[in-house]
C-alpha cells in the first residue's frame, strides 16, 4: 500500500508547499545537517523537555527524538482542519452538556444510552449540574491522520487532559533557534502565542468572571509524573502557580492555596490529573494527589476545574464512532472533518466483518490510549491474531475495528538518510467563554520505525515541528 | 508565593550549604590527623567529626568506633546518613527540581550538573589525595550554586527564602564546631602558643574557612578566646553566628515589609541578633560558653521553627 509522500518524496513532483524546503535539503551539506541534528539533540537535554529525566537512571525516561524536518502545511489546508476543529469542539461542549442534562441526544437516537452511562468516565455525580459557562471541555487535543492530498481524518478525540503541547512550542524555539534561514524563507505562522491563549481561556471562564482578577493555577501530581516537566514549562509561560494537590485547601467550599503570606482564594484550576484523583471524598478514597472537598467547591460554584469533571465520555472511541451524528445533530451541519468509517464490534453485523477480516483491520479497545491495547492486522503474527478473535468474541463491546490506513508520510531522517515515515498531528483547541482559540499546526508524531503506523512516543514515536505557511 | 515553593528553594539552599559544610569539616579533621599524634590531641580527631556533623547517634549504632575509613564514607558517601554529602546534594536536587522554574538556569545547572558528576567520585578508589580533590570539589558546587543565587536571582521573596536556609543553617553549623570543640576554647593552664590545644584551635578556624581570616582580624598569633570572639560575635566574618544572624534579619526584614506584615520569627531574629551585638566575648566566657552555644542552638532551631510555621506551610 503506497502512502501519500506530504513532499512528495518518491515521486518526480515535489508538492508546492515544500519546495523551498527541498531546495535546502538537497544543497545541505550533510555534516551541516548532522550537527544541526546533535545541535537540536542538545537543545533538548539542557534547556528543555528532559530536565525531569536529564541523566536519571532511576526513573529512566528517554529523549522523546525530535526530527528536525518540519512538517508542512498550507494555509488553505489549515483554513478548512481549523473550521472543522472548531466545529468539532463546539460539538463535543454541547454533547457533554446534554448527556450531563437534558439527555436529548439520547431520547432522539443519536447514540444508544448504555454507550453513555455505562461508560467507565461517565459521571454519575456531574449528572443535572451545571459548570461555569456551560462549557466542559476547555483544552482538547484532537488527533488527525492524512491519507492523500485532499482527506484528513480525525482519529481519535483527547479531551480530558491531552498533552504534547509543550512539545509544539519547544520544536518551534529549537527550529527557529537552528534554522533562521529557513524562516527567512517561508512564512510560517508563529505559534508562541499558544501561552496566552490558554490564559485568557482560563480567565473567561472563572466563575463570576469579571469578579476581580481571577487567579489560576495548574494543578499536577508531582515531579515525578512524567509529563511533569510540561506542567512545570506552562505554568512558567502562563505565569501561574504549579501547585500539588497539598498546596490547597477547601473551606467552606472555597478553595485556597497556601501561600507565604497566607491563604489566597483559587478561581480556575487548570488540573493534570485524572477525575479519578481530584477528591478522595468523591472518587478514589486513597488518593493522595487530589484536594478534600474539591468537588464540593466545583459542584457550589466556585471553582473552575479545566477540564470538566466527566469529560473521559468523549474519548471512548465507541462514541467516538458516533461522531458523524453528534455533529449534525447539536450543530445543525455536516460535519467537516471526516471520521475514520468504523466498525462497532458491540453490533452483530460489524462483529462478524470484522472477525473474517482481522488481517485487514486496525482493532482498539474503546478506552484504551497511548497506542496500547490495540492490533495492527497486516503487521500482527497469526497468533496475535488469533489472540484478539478470542478477545473479541469474548468482549465485543469493548473494540471497534477500522480499515489500516495508508496514514501519510513526511521525510525523515533515518539511518539510511531521508526516507518516509508515518505522521499524525495533534492541534490544541482552546473553548473559552470567549470563543474558540487554535493556534496554526500542532504537534506532528511521527512514527521512526520504517513502516510504523504508531506514532505514540511510548512506542518509539518522535515528534516533528510543524509549519502552516501564511498566506 | 506558594509556601510549598518557599519551602523548596529554603531547603534547597540549606542543604547545599551543610555539604560544604561537611566538606570543611572532613577538610580540617585529615589535615589535623595527618599531623604527628603529640600535636593532634589524643586521637580523638575522627570521634569530633562525626559529633560536629550531628549525625553521631546514627553513626555509632552502625560503627563500634570512628576512624578515618569509616567517617570518610560515611560523611560522604553513605546512602544509609540522612546528612551525608551524597544525600545532602541529591536532596537539593530534588527539592529544586520541584521548583525548578522558581530558581535561575544557571542555579538548577550547578546543582544537576554536580548531582549528574557525584556519580564519578567512588570511595572505594579513593585515597587521601582524590579524597581532597573531592571535597574541594563539593566546596566549589557550593560556590557555584550560591554564586549563581546571588549572581542571577530577581531580588524578590524566592531569593529571600533562599538567603534565610543560608543563614539559619550557617549558624547551626558553626554553633555545632563550637558545641564540640568549646572544651578546647576554655582557658586554660596551658602556656599560649606552646599548647597541645593550638592544632585544635586552628583546626576550628578551618572548619569555617576562617584561618587566614583570623590574623587580619585580631593581628596577632592564635588565642582561644578570640577564635571564639571571631566565630561568635564578629560581623566581618561571614560565618559568625554574628554575621549569619545580621542576614537572617536582613532577609526576614525584607520579606515583612514586602508582605505588609511582621511576625514571630522577625521579632525572635532581631532578638537574637540584638543579644549577639551587645555581648563581649569575656562576658560569655565567664556565664558559661557551653551553656551559650547550647542556648544559642536551641533558639536558632526555634527561629527555623518560626519561619516555618509563619512562611514554609
């Protein structure tokens, strides 16, 4: 199966958009480009992304490997994934508030209701309350495949606590910091304005907004989660307080955070960590990550939690096959951005396709992430096969099965030199009670291994930066 | 700021600053034990050590006696004491790393780039000569990394925090030189400057970097009591309980009037400090100097107490 080449590598025509850029490659002298790659390399491990991890043996975390050949996208491209993005956003607020209320989507048909509540991120105490200005999802990270010159689709939908965004800023600094010749060349969208952004979505939406100045805080579980040194980089670039879970406090359903000149009262709190460790009195009794009472202080009003409590619904990728429909329906239009056809194992019909053509198919688990759990069939053995057949007929509920996609490829280097690999971009849309925020681009994943369609960094993914040309 | 925050980087500070204060006193014992017995005292050199590093109760339980093999490693190098320069450096490390974005670049360089280099230093291999050369070493991370802190930081609440670890763990620590060796300072039958006790004298002198200090200060050959005038009362010398005290002040000054607010560790520093400067080094002598030390680290452990209470949580 031959993937569509985004440069048009293999092929006589190099695409527009990258021909500057092939120009520069091919006249490179590649010890220029060898040290600009251990240049990038070093970048990394002093200044940034792996701080956290720099040299620890303990906890070993690796270098997530950066390819310092970006990813590039038109503006007419961008134009419509931007439109279709936003559309999507506003899809997935209004169906969080419906399912948490009025459940019309459910009572028209839309999506069957076991698919609702019996969804392990479904939850029961979100159910008829509201949250500050109606919106749940506030950062999301959408997943987006490419599969020719015309077709995006989206793959999956992250709306709990996505993350890679500092991974976008960071390829950007590097590549400006590497390469001002090439920016020269081309004019590409900047993207650090991504920071403020995300402020002045936190500030819309604390409660009483207007109020005074809203205090925001981002919450994480610690240094020793690994995405913490993300946490740690926003909140710099934000300029609010990383707090642990021990830095605050609820009374009288207010929360407070400890300060050195004494309580100070939190508006918005843009958390890290799962629904499941917000509140030991709500959900898990043993954690010790969360704030006692939190969601008391959310459930009165006071607080803003960003994400929502409950937002997990939208990730489970058997609603995420109903998507087409929640989109025409809460918004009254055809949904721009495609969704990969998908075969709903819990339906007898799709089940039975699916078990005679497993070699052909991608199969996940409907709540699984990070690229686990999931069989590729026409790289899986007959065994891995046959293993998930049993898994399947056993649980069909908990899969759905889509065709392999011929995701598309970017030029990457590779031992061999230049060669193509599989990506997927992943753009940060912000919702605020002010409107839609995405900055151009996102974070491209590119998958190193030759062949590879995964591109999650637990399973040797890098990441790529990713320009959207100005007009 | 987070209290939390201000706990860190107080910490931060605070430990760096007791690793090289380890690496002085490992400094002064080789060099005091490396002379011939006669002048050493009776061989008790090691058994001070371990008493000033206060980690004596932790030490015995797992060695019968203190030599030169056993306090270097543990010191120095043991995972098993809490206190040993190993632990102080990577509890430094951890505690900044939790606010790695309140201290400077140049602040989280010093500390992770030593934390990253210990790893190359093994007791094992070591002798006399490396040993040295390592704990010259720990003295220039601590270097660095105050350098680095006075050099780069904004002068706001992070960089008063991180002066207050300083200071309250300065004083602890020479307070402990004086707690162990005050025998020593006591006056005597001993003829001055033929006495056993002058290797002694100088020894306490090296544990604070203050040897050469000492003769442009008082200008004449080394005296027991005006070792301990130097370490006690004398402001010039940066790690006097005099001094550390004057910048324990300074800093809680500084960070009540940028709060709008004064508190029970301001009033109980300035005490402190008010009972230093109006003391005369005869006068300690003669109400006890043991009893003044023991007063004195006690009352510093509740300044501690009280920046905590009121700022760290």
């Amino acid at each position: 199966m031959a993937a569509f080449d985004e440069m048009g590598l293999g092929s006589d025509a190099v695409r527009p958009a990258y021909r500057a850029l092939k120009i520069w490659l091919d006249s490179a002298p590649p010890e220029l480009l060898d040290l600009r790659r251990s240049q990038a390399e070093h970048f990394f491990r002093r200044v940034g992304i792996t701080f956290a991890v720099y040299g620890d043996t303990q906890d070993t975390e690796r270098l997530i490997p950066f390819d310092i050949i970006p990813r590039i996208i038109t503006q007419e491209e961008w134009t419509k994934l931007r439109k279709g993005l936003e559309q999507r956003v506003n899809a997935l607020n209004a169906f969080l508030r419906d399912v948490y209320g009025p459940r019309e989507c459910i009572r028209a048909g839309v999506i069957p209701a076991d698919l609702v509540d019996r969804n392990p991120f479904y939850r029961v105490e979100m159910i008829g309350q509201k949250v500050p200005h109606d919106i749940y999802v506030h950062i999301s990270g959408i997943d987006i495949v490419r599969v020719d010159a015309d077709t995006f689709y989206v793959l999956e939908d992250n709306a709990r606590t996505p993350s890679g965004v500092s991974y976008m800023l960071e390829n950007r600094e590097v590549m400006m910091r590497l390469f001002p010749e090439l920016f020269a060349e081309h004019r590409i969208a900047p993207v650090d304005n991504y920071p403020d952004a995300l402020l002045a979505t936190l500030r819309s939406v604390a409660p009483e907004a207007g109020r005074r100045n809203p205090n925001v805080v981002l919450l994480t579980p610690g240094q020793y989660n690994s995405a913490f040194y993300e946490h740690s980089f926003l909140a710099d670039k934000l300029g609010v307080e990383l707090v642990e879970g021990s830095d605050l406090y609820v009374r009288d359903d207010v929360v407070y955070m400890r300060t050195t000149e004494g309580p100070q009262r939190v508006d918005v709190i843009y958390r890290r960590i799962d629904d499941d460790f917000l509140d030991p009195l709500t959900f898990r009794p043993d954690s010790a990550l969360g704030v006692p009472g939190l969601m008391n202080a959310y459930l009165a009003g006071n607080v803003t939690l960003a994400n929502a409590v409950g937002t997990g619904v939208c990730d489970d990728k058997a609603v995420y096959s109903y998507m087409p429909e929640i989109v025409r329906f809460f918004t009254g239009e055809e949904p721009i951005l495609k969704n990969v056809p998908t075969w709903r194992c819990r339906e007898p019909e799709a089940l039975a396709y699916v078990l005679d053509h497993l070699p052909e198919l991608v199969v996940k688990e409907v709540n699984g992430s990070g690229g686990y759990g999931m069989l590729v069939g026409p790289h899986a053995t007959q065994q891995q096969i046959q293993a998930f057949r049993k898994k399947l007929r056993h649980d069909p509920a908990g899969f759905i099965a889509q065709p392999t996609l011929a995701l598309s490829t970017c030029p990457t280097f590779a031992a061999s030199g230049i060669a193509p690999r599989h990506v997927d971009l992943r753009p940060f849309v912000l919702s605020g009670a002010d409107g839609v925020r995405c900055v151009p681009g996102g974070l491209t994943r590119v998958a190193l291994k030759e062949g590879s369609l995964v591109v999650n960094s637990s399973q040797g993914g890098g990441t790529k930066d990713t320009w959207v040309l100005d007009a | 700021m987070l209290s939390r925050t201000a706990d860190h980087i107080y910490w931060t500070a605070r430990y760096v600053e007791r690793a090289e204060f380890l690496a002085r006193i490992l400094e002064a014992t080789l060099r005091l034990s490396s002379l011939p017995s006669n002048y050493g005292g009776a061989g008790t050199e090691w058994d001070s050590a371990v008493l000033t590093s206060g980690c004596a109760a932790a030490f015995y339980k797992a060695h019968p006696y203190a030599d030169e093999h056993n306090v270097r490693e543990f010191l120095a190098f043991s995972p098993d004491n809490p206190s040993s320069i190993r632990n102080c450096l990577a509890i430094a490390r951890t505690n900044a790393r939790a606010v790695r974005t309140a201290l400077t670049s140049e602040m989280w360089d010093a500390l992770n780039g030593a934390w990253l280099e210990l790893r190359q230093f093994d007791n094992k291999k070591m002798g006399r000569e490396d040993f040295a050369r390592f704990l010259d070493w720990v003295k220039n991370v601590s270097l660095a990394f105050d350098g680095s802190a006075y050099r780069t930081m904004l002068r706001n609440d992070a960089y008063w925090f991180s002066r207050l670890g300083v200071g309250i763990e300065r004083a602890d620590n020479t307070a402990r030189i004086l707690d162990v060796k005050y025998h020593v300072l006591l006056p005597d039958t001993e003829q001055v400057g033929g006495s056993l006790d002058y290797f002694q004298w100088t020894t306490i002198l090296r544990e604070v970097s203050a040897h050469t200090a000492y003769h442009w200060v008082y200008r004449q050959s080394v005296q027991p009591w005006l070792v301990a005038d130097l370490l006690i009362l004398n402001r010039q010398m940066p790690r006097s309980l005099a001094a550390s005290y004057d910048t324990i002040v300074r800093h809680l000054d500084l960070i009540a009037d940028a709060y709008g607010r004064r508190g029970p560790s301001q009033r109980q520093a300035r005490a402190m400090l008010d009972k230093l400067a109006s003391a005369r080094i005869e006068g300690i002598f003669q109400s006890g100097l043991h009893e003044f030390i023991t007063d004195f680290l006690r009352d510093n452990n509740k300044v501690g107490a009280a920046i905590a209470e009121q700022y760290l949580i």
